[in-house]
C-alpha cells in the first residue's frame, strides 16, 4: 500500500524529516507517537501534498506509483484520506456540499458517474449515524462555529463518506472529550477492513485501547527511532519518551 | 461659483425642454427649479470633491445621453426569463418608462398601494425629496429636475404584505445610449412590513444611463426588507442614490448586490431617528474587466438605543476598480449605539484595485463601534484543504469565491430570496466542483 524509504524533508531550509523508513500494507493500523515538534505533522502533510515542503532525498510509493509526483487532488483521487490536525473553517461552503463534491470527485477518477442525490442522501445518513453526528451539520459550514471535538468528528465524516484506501489521521483524538473518543474509536473501528489501511497519530494509549494497531513507531527527531506492537504504546505511556532516544538505530520497521 | 467648468452636459437643456410628469403641480415645479439651480452651480462632481475622489464621471459627461426612447415591448416569456423572483408582485419599467402591460399588479393584497410615478406625485409633497440632500455633491440635483418615472409605494399601517415586489428596471437594445432618471419613493407606515427587490438589468450590450433616487421612509416599528441586484450591461452607466428615514423601533434590512455597469455608483443613506430603529446594510459587489463600483454608506445614529450592522463584500477580477467607503455617525447623546461594519474584498487578478475606507465620527460617550476591512487573495490552508479531498485546483477555487461572495447572502432570512439571488451569483461565479 505505501512504502516510504529514507525520506528527508525540509520546511524553510530547516531539516524536519530526517530519513523515515516505514512500511503499510493493507489492512494494517499503523499508530505514529513521539514529542512534540518531532515531526509527525510534517509527515502527514508531506504525504497529502501540501505546498512548502522540500523534499530533499527519499522517496513515497503508493500502490506503486510516485506519490510526491501527484497533486493533492491526485492523491485524494487515487485514496490518500488526511483527517487534519486543525481543520479549517470554510465560511459559505456546507458540510453536504463539501462530502458531494468530494465523493463526486474520486468518484470521477473512478470513471464512475456522479453520485445519485438519493443515494448520496442515504450514504451521509448511515456515515452520519456512524460518528453521531446530527443531520443539522450537513447544512451548516464547514467547520464554521465548530467545537473542537465537533471538528474532528467531521473529519471522520468525511473519510467515511469518501472510504480512502488509505487514511492518515493527525491527532483525531486531541481535544475529544472520553465520551467523543470512543465514539470517534468506533467510527474508525468500524471502517477497519482488509483493504484500507490506517495510519494514525497520537500521544495518548487511551485511543490505542479502541483501535488496537498491529505496529507503534516512534517519531523523534525527524527519525523513526523506535517500532513494536501495541505494547510498545503501554511502555511510552509509562515512561515517557526520554528512553527511547537512546536507542541504537536502525530498528525501524 | 462654477466649481466644475471642466464637465459641462446638456442635462440642463433637457430639462427645459422636456415635459415632466407633475408640471401642473406648483410645489413639485419649484423644486425642480431648486435642483436645477443647483445644477447649473455645481454641474457633475469633479474628482477634487472628497467623496468623489475615486471615481471620475468625466467619461459619461462625454457621452451624449439621449432622453427620447421610443415605445418598446418584450415577450412574456422572455420578461419571465430576465425577472429574477417568480411569485411577485412585478412593476416593470421598461426603457425608463412604466409598462402596464409587462406589470403584473393585478390582486394586490389589502394594504398595499402601488403606482408610476406620475400618478404618486399628487400626494407626495410630504415625502417627495425629504429622505436626500438636494445640496450633496453627485447626481440627487440632476434627478430632481429630470425625474421621469419610478416606482410609488406604500403600505398602510398595521399590514404585512406577504408576496415581495420586484420592481423591474430593464434597458433593451431599441434604445441605444438612453439616460433614465428614476424616483422611487417606499412608505411603510407603522407596525407595517413588505418586502422589495430593486432589479435593473440590461438585454444585450445596450448602452445606457440609469439614475436612480429610492426614498425610504419607515414609520414607528415599521420592517422593509430591500434588495437590490444592478445587473447591467458592461457599457452602462448606473448611478443611484438610496436614503431612509426611520421612525422609532423601525427595521431596515438592505442587501445591495452590483454585478454589472461599466460604472455603478450607490450613495446610501440610513438615518435612524427613532429609539430601538435598526439597520442592516449589506452589499456585495463583483466586478471585472475594466469594471468599476463605489459603494459609499453612511449611517447615522441620530438618537439613543439604535443599532447597525453592516457588512460588504467584494470580489475583484481584471482590471476593475472599487470603491468602499462607509461613514458611521453617532451624534451627540446617542447613547447605547451599537455599530458593527466591515468589508471584505476578495482579489483575484495583480491588476484590480481597491479603495476601502471606514470613517467613523462618534460624540456620544457610551457606544459599541467595531469595524474593520480587509483585502486578500484565496486563503491558502482553504485552498489546500479542498484539494485534499480530491477537488482540482481551478475547481477549489471557483468554490472559495463563490462560497466567499455568497456568505453575505446567508444574512438573508426570506429563503426564496435568499436561492433567487446566490443563483444569479452562481451564474457569474460557478462554484466549479
Ligand atoms: N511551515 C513551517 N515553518 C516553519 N517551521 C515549521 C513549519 N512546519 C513545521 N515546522 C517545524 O517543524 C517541526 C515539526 O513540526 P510538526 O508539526 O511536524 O510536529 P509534530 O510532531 O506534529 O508536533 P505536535 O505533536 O506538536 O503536533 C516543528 O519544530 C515546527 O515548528
Ligand atoms: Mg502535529
């Protein structure tokens, strides 16, 4: 699904990524943790396309091609899913028009024809259901007037109307509260299949505990410095991550 | 002393020769003696006149108007095509004439009076003029000596008219470079309320001259809910003065959307001289090419316990030129004002340009007075976000200007008012997904 191989990127002239090596199969769930300004952001953004980023070495293949080559809209297209750490607030573009013209855009790539008003109405009330979301949303902005924990279920939202191969979520799980948590845990349990897989960050166990990954990697530094299981997670909630720092390199997965 | 030498139009002229509706009445007849000799002292507003610092009248000082249109008709269908509400009360002029024939007034509800001007004007000395300043440089002087026709109308006190009105204001191609000097004067008495949209478009690239007074007058707790869609062709001239006067727990909502002319101008007046009296001054313009539009606002807070809210948009293309200037005065012993404006423009080419101003004159102690303007380009992180979920780039931003210039629209309450008129901006600005 995705293989990312020695990648370096820089922000301004200032080395962020520093040499990530990391590999997604389908089906897999992937959580990234590591402090603050470690670059985790940096890395969901460069994989989505966003402009500002230089990558200097390395390389991302998706489904095998050239990720860094597509356009945002490309990657999108082709199922790269970014649920972003701060959405945005769109004044004057609804949430229903916003998930319309999204699906209807892979769905163009797909060479498939744009999505039936009845159909797409159905869909949006299931996904709806899904992340507990009242149908008012639908017809407010985007984002607009949002609490924060409203923000990140809409971005779960979306990635349950769009159903991404590959879905990189950034911090859904700040900023929930625990009822919020869980319901976001199961929203993204529930779209846990064989051939999508998901990539997400976090600092906190309390989300590993609904969605329990196959592999933890520690980002630190620009460098994935440390990858295990799900046990991994319980030992940085513990510890912190001053430990792992002084970790021989090269046990990256 | 003759400040503008520099313009000189036949305007003058025409008023001596033409007929005008209302000849007969004495009052009517020294008024229009008073605009005109204010007229021949001021002529046009130059350039060097503050409020007029941006936008020349030089170009339609040269033009040679016409003011002799001949008989025109259209086909309902095509009327239907060109109104922009479909269950209306409609009030067609048609090449600076009232068309009863393209009119549609038949069954109006109890309450509500509708008539052309030239059968308003016997009742109208009390209202007639006393919204504008005749004395104010711009084109109020010349409307008052050559006003020909417009719309009367008023609602009687306690009634809420629930069907809108759409006055109508079209210029064909069968008259070309015609100059329409319209008056529209809107009553609405106590406790009353009706709903109106100003309309002017053009058919075809007709050239032409629109100048327009509109007087407001809203008795105690009276509601008028007024749009206005300039929707004129790229080679017409469009200048318009709006005022009101407001009695005490009176509303006025007012959303002024310019889309068209090769130069459009609106002069707006709100005074609130009643206690609890409200206005809402909205407006959006979107211009391109070599278009340009001066939108200059002012609001006075006259008494205590008013309130304003105004909010202006705009989206720039091309070469084209605009103008924001928006005046808020809160007089002395307002207290408890409560002013909010901004404005907001949009820029989607390195050659449009923008002027915007706020001025805000306050002498009164405890008031609420925010405002605030900005000017920029598609925000990036919005831009980045639509593309992240698979919308191209051209198609990402036809949305954010069109999602940018529609959000003023969303302070429409009427629905139907609200789709009639995001429908016109979808026309002019696809949303493109
Ligand atoms: N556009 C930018 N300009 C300058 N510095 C940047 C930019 N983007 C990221 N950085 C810097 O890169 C570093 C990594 O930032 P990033 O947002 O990727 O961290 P993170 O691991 O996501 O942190 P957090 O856990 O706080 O979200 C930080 O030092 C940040 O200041
Ligand atoms: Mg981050």
């Amino acid at each position: 699904m995705l293989e990312i191989k020695n990648l370096h990127a820089s922000v301004e002239g200032k080395e962020i990524l520093r040499g990530i090596n990391m590999t997604v199969n389908p089906g897999e769930v992937h959580a990234i943790m590591g402090p603050n300004g470690a670059g985790k952001s940096t890395l969901s953004n460069v994989l989505a396309g966003r402009d500002g980023y230089e990558v200097t070495q390395g390389e991302v293949i998706y489904k095998g091609e050239n990720l860094l080559e597509l356009e945002p809209e490309e990657r999108a297209q082709r199922g790269v899913f970014l649920a972003f750490q701060y959405p945005v607030e769109i004044p004057g573009v609804s949430n229903i028009y916003l998930l319309k013209a999204a699906l209807n855009a892979v769905r163009k790539y797909q060479g498939l024809d744009e999505v039936d008003a009845i159909d797409f109405l159905n869909l949006v009330r299931d996904r709806m259901k899904l992340v507990k979301m009242d149908e008012q949303f639908l017809h407010r902005n985007v984002n607009e007037g949002f609490s924060g924990g409203e923000k990140k279920r809409n971005e779960i939202l979306q990635m349950a109307v769009l159903e991404p191969a590959l879905a990189i979520l950034d911090e859904t799980d700040s900023g929930l509260d625990i009822d919020a948590l869980r319901v976001v845990a199961e929203g993204v349990s529930a779209l846990r299949a064989e051939d999508r897989s998901i990539v997400m960050i976090t600092h906190y166990q309390r989300l590993l505990d609904h969605i329990v990954p196959d592999f933890v990697h520690v980002l630190s530094e620009g460098k994935i410095v440390k990858s295990g299981d799900k046990e991994l997670a319980k030992e940085l909630e513990k510890s912190g991550y001053s430990w792992v720092h002084d970790a021989p390199e090269g046990q990256t997965a | 002393m003759k400040q503008l030498t520099e313009i000189t139009t036949p305007f003058g002229e025409v008023a001596s020769a033409k007929t005008l509706p209302g000849s007969e009445l004495g009052w009517l007849q020294q008024l229009r003696d008073k605009a005109r000799a204010q007229f021949e002292r001021h002529g046009l507003p130059a350039k060097k006149v503050e409020d007029w610092k941006y936008t020349s009248l030089w170009s339609l000082s040269q033009e040679g108007f016409s003011h002799d249109a001949n008989a025109v008709s259209l086909d309902k269908t095509e009327l239907a095509h060109v109104a922009a509400l479909e269950d209306a009360y409609r009030f067609v002029i048609i090449d600076g004439r009232f068309s009863a024939e393209l009119s549609e007034l038949e069954d109006l509800e109890e309450g509500l009076s509708i008539k052309p001007l030239a059968e308003g004007l016997d009742n109208a000395q009390s209202m007639l003029g006393e919204q504008i300043d005749l004395e104010k440089p711009g084109l109020n002087a010349i409307n008052t000596m050559l006003m020909q026709d417009g719309l009367v109308l008023q609602v009687q006190a306690g009634k809420t008219i629930s069907k809108p009105v759409e006055l109508l204001v079209i210029s064909t191609a069968e008259n070309q470079k015609l100059a329409s000097h319209l008056r529209n004067l809107i009553q609405v008495e106590a406790d009353a309320e009706v709903t109106l949209l100003e309309h002017y478009v053009s058919l075809a690239d007709t050239e032409g001259f629109t100048n327009v007074v509109t007087e407001v007058k809203l008795d105690e707790k009276a509601t008028l809910n007024h749009f206005k869609l300039q929707h004129e062709s790229l080679a017409h001239y469009h200048i318009a003065t709006l005022a009101s006067k407001q009695a005490a727990g009176s509303n006025w909502h007012t959303n002024n959307i310019s889309l068209g002319g090769k130069l459009a101008r609106n002069d707006i007046h709100s005074q609130l001289l009643g206690e609890e009296s409200h206005v809402t001054l909205d407006g959006l313009y979107l211009v391109t090419g070599d278009q340009h539009v001066d939108n200059h606002t002012r609001i006075d807070h006259a008494v205590p316990n008013t309130t304003s809210d105004e909010v202006y948009k705009g989206v720039l293309d091309g070469n084209s030129h605009a103008v924001f200037n928006g005046k808020v005065n809160v007089h002395k012993d307002a207290q408890k004002t409560d002013s909010s404006q901004s404005n907001k423009n949009l820029l989607l080419s390195r050659s449009c340009e923008i002027d915007t101003k706020p001025e805000l004159e306050i002498y009164a102690d405890d008031v609420k007075c925010a405002h605030g303007s900005t000017v920029g380009q598609i925000d990036e992180q919005h831009l980045f976000f639509l593309r992240a979920r698979g919308l191209d780039e051209t198609a990402a931003r036809s949305l954010l200007t069109y999602a940018f210039a529609v959000d003023v629209l969303q302070r429409i309450k009427s629905a139907p008012m609200r789709q009639a008129l995001s429908n016109v901006i979808e026309k002019r600005l696809p949303k493109g997904a």
